[in-house]
C-alpha cells in the first residue's frame, strides 16, 4: 500500500467518506471527511489538515465524531503500518477548530491539524 492509500484508509476508518480535498464530486453527501494528502521522506514532520463536514442546526454530532477522531489518535498518535514502513500521526497544535461555510450557514466543519512523520524509505 503506497502513503496515498494508507492516508486514505486511515481517514475512512471512522464510518464517513472520506475523499482527497481535490478530489470531492459535486454530489458529495453530508457528513464527510476531506484530508489534505502531503507526503514526504523518512523522519521529517508533515503538517497536514482534515476537515470534517456536516450540515444541520447542531454542532453535538460533528463534535461527536471529532472527539472520536482525538481519542483514536490519543496523545502520543497512532502508527499507520504499510509494508515497507509506517506512518506517524499525532495531533497537531491546536487538534481541532469550528468554521463555517460562507454559502450556507447551515454547514458546520471541524479544521482538525494532524501532524505526520513517514517512517519509510519511499
């Protein structure tokens, strides 16, 4: 499994559809997860960001799943095994911030900051 798919995987792993922030159809269905996909070599610190999408009146369900996403991580990050490497994400500084959408003042996203250290050769 190459880093663009083991990102993937990971950001699909909490039960929405998660798509490269690029990457998202025009017919996208609420609740989803966009992630910003940036790779690099062994043993250097990538920042990278994911945000969370939901539309409704409330903020309970979004903050749900953000709290879901934080204890999955946990303090010391979590370890994405590939063959030939793995991948390190911690929780970046600060984890997680409420935004809007302009368009739509229904929507409600969850900035998460995710830090990542590519423990592999390629």
């Amino acid at each position: 499994m190459n880093k663009a798919a083991a990102i993937h995987q990971f950001w699909s792993g909490f039960g929405l559809t998660a798509y490269e922030e690029n990457t998202v159809p025009s017919d996208a269905v609420f609740p989803y997860i966009t992630y910003q996909l940036v790779t690099d070599a062994f043993d250097n610190d990538v920042a990278m960001t994911a945000s969370l999408w939901y539309r409704g009146e409330s903020w309970v369900d979004i903050n749900a799943k953000e709290r879901e996403i934080s204890a999955y991580i946990g303090i010391g990050g979590v370890i994405i095994k590939r063959s030939d490497g793995r991948i390190w994400l911690k929780k970046g500084t600060p984890f997680a911030q409420n935004m809007g959408d302009e368009s739509d003042n229904l929507i409600k996203r969850k900035y998460l900051n995710v830090t990542a250290e590519f423990l592999t050769a390629d």
